[in-house]
C-alpha cells in the first residue's frame, strides 16, 4: 500500500484495459503522474480520454489492469474508493452541481458529510474558495440563478472543499459559451500555478501552452503520443497528432 | 454603418378592468352578444328550479340538526373537547410551520386560517355554541406563527413534532385507561368527517415512506429487494382498493394470533397504508428517473456513499418534482376512503345514508348528499391550492 508514498508518483496507471459491451474503450493505457504535474489529455472525441480521466476517481470501472491513486489500489472495495474519492476532486463538463442547494451549501456539503467538518469551519472554507474563484458575492444564490462560467467555477470551489491532493478536469470549458471560457480557465491556471496535481481533459490549447508540463494524445483507446507541450505544437511525431492538431489549430 | 434608433419602448397598453375584459370576450361582435344572451337565459332557465328549490323547499334544519353527527358520528358527546384539543393543537403546528417554513406552508397556513375564520362567522350566524372554539384554534394559528420567526429554519424539532402528533391523535381520540381524563373511546365510535380525516392522513403519511422504500428498492442492484419491490406493486396495483379493504377486515385477523386482533378502524388504516404505498412508490420512481445521472457521479465524485447521495441530493429532488402526483394520490385516496362504509365503518358518506333513516328528516336526499358534495369539495380545494403554493416555494432553484 505505501508502494508509492516516498516516491513523487501519485497516479500510476499499468495496462488500464476497459470494454463497453463489447466495444474495446481503453486498449492497455501505462501512465504516471508526477505529484504537481500538470498533464493534459487531448483527443478526438470516442478516444476514451473522458472513459479513462473517469477511471481515475472509478467512476467508471476498469476490468484490466492497475491503477494506484496516492498508494491506494482501485478496486472493488468500496471503502479505497470512497477514500480515493475524498483525495481527487473532479469537475464535469455539466457542471453538475446540485440544483436544488445553493451555492454555499453545494460547496459546504460534502465537507459537512464525508469529512465532519464543523458549520463554521466548512462555510468559512467555502466563503474562501468563492473569493478565489472571484464569485463571493453570489454564495446564496441557487446554481439556476448563475451563469454557466458562473456555475463552472462553483463546481471548481465545491471540488477543492474537499482539499483534494488532485484535481480532474473532464472537458471543463465544451458546454460553455466563449465569452465565459476565459473566466473559468484564469481559474484553472491560477490553480495549476499553485502547485496542484491536474489531469484535465480539454482542447484549450491556450491553457495547455501556458501551464501543462504534459500533454498526452489519445486515439482509439491508447496513448499515440506524448510530451511536453513545446514538443507536441512544435514538432509532433505521429501522423495522428499532426493531423489532429491541424485541425483543431486552423480554424 | 446605420444607424439604429433605440429609443426604449413602453409595452402597448392593454385595456384592462372588468368592465373592458366582458367588452372584449362577451361583446365584440354581432353574434357575440347575442351568444352572451342565449347562454344567459340557458344558465337561468337551469339554475332556476335550483335555486327555487334551494331557498324555499329544501329543509335545510337536517344538516344543522344532525351537524356533530357529520363531524364526529357516534363519538361520545361529552368527550367532544378532546376533538377539539387536536384541532387546537394542528393550529399551533401548522402556525409555527407558517412561521419557520414560510412560504413552504403558506398556502396550507391561508386555508386554515380562512377555514377557520369561516366556521366562527357561520357559527356565529347560525348561534351555534362552537365559534368561540374556533376563534380560539385561529388566536393559536396566528400566535404561532409569530412565534416561529423566531425559531431557527433549519429546525428539525417542528419536523419532528409533525411526526409525533399522529400518535398524539391517536392518544387523545382514543384514550387510555391509563390517563383518568382521557378515558378510552371505542373505535367503532369514531365516524364522520373524523374518521374520513383521519383514515386520509394516515394512509397518506403512512404510505410515503413505505412507498418511498419501495421505490428506491424497485432500482436497486440487489435482485432479491428489487424482485420483491416489483411484485409488490404490481400485485397491489392489479387489485381493487375494495378487494385489499376486504382482505385488511376479514381475512387479517385469521392470519394473526387471536390477542393481537387490531380494531377495525385500525386494519382499514393497514389495508390504505399498503394500497396506496404502491402507488406513491411509481411516483417517486418517476421523480427518481427524472435526475440527471450528473448527479450522481457529482455527489459519489465529493467522497459521498450511497446512503448519503440518496438522501442529500436525490430525494430531495425526485421528492420535489412529483409533489403534484403526490398530492393527486393523496386527493384519490381522501375520496377512496368513503369505500370503508363497505367493511361497517361510519365514514361521512355513511354517517350521510344513516341520517336518510331518521324519521323526522325522511325524503331530505337533496340535503343532505348536496351537503357531503359541498365538504369532500372544499378540501379537494384546499389541498389543491395549498399543495400548488407548496410547490411554488419548494421550485426555487429549479428551471
């Protein structure tokens, strides 16, 4: 259990294979995450990097394979999972936040339930997050009441409550408007700076040049290529990457 | 570029008021008049043997004679007060609910308080002995009410004294031989409107959970609970509300030992409560299948299990969007329970036939049914509109 512990790998991934039915999603992913790393995970669309960022909290479940998030094997026993769960927090493309709470209470919930923080401690918690996410003024408001950059950021706020030791970003920025792309990408690279472990899936090829210390390219369930960012834009080495690439870049 | 004029415009003004509002839907045209008239004198001709019969014929004096009999049937008369205890006491609850829930209870807060208001001034107008009673049920309502503001929202002790007062009815309409002031009254006594109330709430608020259970149960992974909670509802749902009466009165006690053989009254409350779980279960499923499988993964995501996910995020949820069906059950099942004068219980349409048999009221039928309509309506109505309110306040943050 404490395999990776003194070591600086928080996520260690080994031959992650996953089926839908009968349909081959993730074919042998290998992968490890350094703790404070920035990876970002870009791809065509039914590549499976949504399939696989999902295994990392389980989610989704993985039938082949190792993952092992900070020393704690995934499984099917339902207590590593929920203790995993407490360490990586996650943000969805839907927001998801929970409609009928509002704001301060989607973000004070969890820590009030899993960790037994008190009242005070948890709404001070929350009121800190919303001033770094730059929406303290919005705290009784119901999710419905916000814009969608709005709500984006509460999701982010109500995820790090659980003072996570890693974030997942699964395509944070795709239901949005691009007006409100910005404001929540500030966020996210204010957080990658912190020192924060970040797997983000996203086509925000802005925020990949600017902090991801890797970006790795998925097609059809496996990793064609990966490397830091100034490798991948400037000199990518698969036909794949280079095709995917020109046509994300050039429009 | 050209440029655009944006001078910020009123809305059109609509001709509003009455008098403009029969202009345009009464009047307009020709023909509009004259189907005004034709619909007018049709109305009178109808509503004229009605209301002749009404205001000469009919002998009203059944109902005012026989009025405690359509309240409380054969329930002892000088044991009346402790009917009244319970009416006080739904005041002082549904008072502090106004207070600390607000607009959540506001619209069940408003009928009461009119309702009651009503009584007093019929009361009053009729010099029955019963108005100062409920001038004194609405003093509570509104002195409670000014007492809960005060009380903390999230209050958990109102929720829970809601829970504790269907036993309380159950202590302070049926007694105990226990309490000196309290002696006991039989079941078989208790009847009318009462009864009717009762028998409604019961199996209402007793079915909920049930229903909600099964419910949850009819999703679950474990096939054991999710087989039997799908031949439960379907078995109950294939039968006649009549046939399961039948079975609670009748078939029941031989299934149980010969000591523990509940009163009628209470088997009928067991053969509601299970009837109607059924069906409250396939409302909460529907409210249960409306959420977002997003929430789900957004609550397990937080570290939350099960149990926790259920109850914090789903319910409240699934519960919120079915309050309208919910409350269409409940109004089914209020007129369902006239169904118990088939097992020999007294229930107001019973107690109605039986008042028929009187000698000195023979051949009053129009009265008296007219009179029954006019009581399982007005509740409809109240249900109706509070439950409306209700969801209005309870829809925050939805849409």
């Amino acid at each position: 259990m404490t395999e990776t512990n003194n070591t600086q790998e928080i996520i260690i991934c080994r031959d992650v294979h996953k089926w839908f039915d009968h349909f081959h999603v993730l074919k042998g992913i290998s992968l490890t995450v350094q703790k404070g790393e920035v990876v970002v995970i870009f791809g065509p669309s039914g590549s499976g990097k949504s399939t696989f960022i999902r295994c990392l909290n389980r989610l989704e479940e993985h039938q082949k394979g190792q993952i092992i998030v900070d020393g704690i094997e995934l499984g099917n026993d339902i207590r590593n999972v929920e203790k995993i769960r407490q360490e990586v927090g996650m943000v969805f493309q839907q927001f998801n936040l929970f409609p009928h709470l509002t704001v301060i209470q989607n973000i004070t919930l969890a820590p009030a339930w899993v960790k037994r923080v008190t009242k005070a401690q948890s709404h001070e918690l929350a009121m800190q997050l919303l001033k770094r996410v730059g929406i303290p003024e919005q705290a009784d408001k119901y999710p419905a009441q916000l814009s969608g950059g709005q709500q984006q950021r509460v999701a982010i706020a109500r995820a790090l409550a659980m003072q996570p030791r890693i974030m997942l970003f699964d395509e944070p920025t795709s239901a949005l408007d691009p007006e409100m792309i910005k404001e929540v990408l500030d966020v996210m690279i204010e957080l990658a700076k912190s020192g924060m472990t970040i797997v983000a899936v996203t086509h925000e090829m802005g925020f990949a040049r600017a902090v991801a210390n890797r970006m790795i390219f998925f097609d059809k369930g496996e990793i064609v290529e990966q490397g830091p960012p100034a490798q991948i834009f400037n000199d990518p080495q698969n036909d794949r990457t280079k095709l995917f690439l020109s046509q994300i870049l050039h429009h | 570029m050209a440029a655009i004029d944006t001078v910020d415009m009123r809305p059109p003004q609509l001709a509003a008021g009455p008098l403009a509002w029969l202009r345009k839907n009464l009047f307009s045209t020709w023909y509009n008049i004259l189907l005004t008239f034709l619909a007018v004198w049709l109305l009178y001709a109808l509503l004229k043997p009605a209301i002749q019969w009404g205001t000469t014929e009919a002998r009203w004096g059944v109902i005012e004679a026989n009025l405690t009999l359509f309240m409380v049937g054969l329930y002892p008369r000088d044991q009346i007060g402790r009917v009244w205890l319970t009416i006080f006491i739904l005041a002082a609850l549904i008072g502090l609910s106004w207070g600390v829930w607000k607009n959540a209870a506001r619209g069940f807060a408003l009928i009461a308080l009119s309702a009651g208001a009503a009584f007093a001034i019929i009361a009053l107008l009729f010099r029955w002995n019963v108005w100062d009673e409920w001038l004194l049920a609405e003093a509570i309502l509104l002195i409670t009410s000014l007492v809960g503001r005060y009380l903390p929202r999230s209050s958990l002790i109102l929720t829970f004294a809601w829970f504790l007062y269907f036993p309380l009815i159950f202590l302070l309409i049926g007694g105990t031989k226990y309490i000196a002031t309290l002696p006991p009254v039989g079941m078989g006594l208790w009847g009318g409107l009462l009864l009717t109330l009762l028998l409604t709430i019961v199996g209402n608020f007793g079915a909920l959970p049930l229903g909600i259970l099964l419910a949850l149960g009819r999703r679950s992974k474990l096939p054991i609970i999710r087989y039997f909670s799908i031949g439960y509802i379907e078995v109950i749902r294939g039968v006649p509300l009549v046939t399961i009466l039948y079975t609670a009165a009748i078939l029941l006690p031989l299934f149980l030992p010969i000591d523990v053989r509940p009163d009628l009254v209470i088997r009928a409350m067991i053969g509601f409560i299970l009837f109607e779980a059924a069906y409250q279960a396939e409302n909460v499923r529907g409210g249960l299948q409306a959420i977002d499988r997003g929430q789900y993964e957004a609550a397990h995501a937080l570290g939350l299990n099960g149990a926790q996910t259920t109850l914090l995020i789903i319910l409240p949820q699934a519960l919120r969007a079915v309050i309208p069906a919910l409350f269409n059950s409940f109004i089914s099942l209020f007129k369902d329970t006239s169904l118990v004068a088939i097992i020999g219980l007294f229930d107001i349409l019973r107690i109605s036939r039986s008042i028929l048999a009187q000698t000195d009221w023979l051949g009053t039928h129009r009265e008296v049914f007219l009179f029954a309509f006019l009581i399982y309506w007005l509740f409809n109505l109240a249900f109706t509109y509070g439950s409306r309110r209700m969801e209005e306040a309870l829809g925050v943050g939805k849409r």
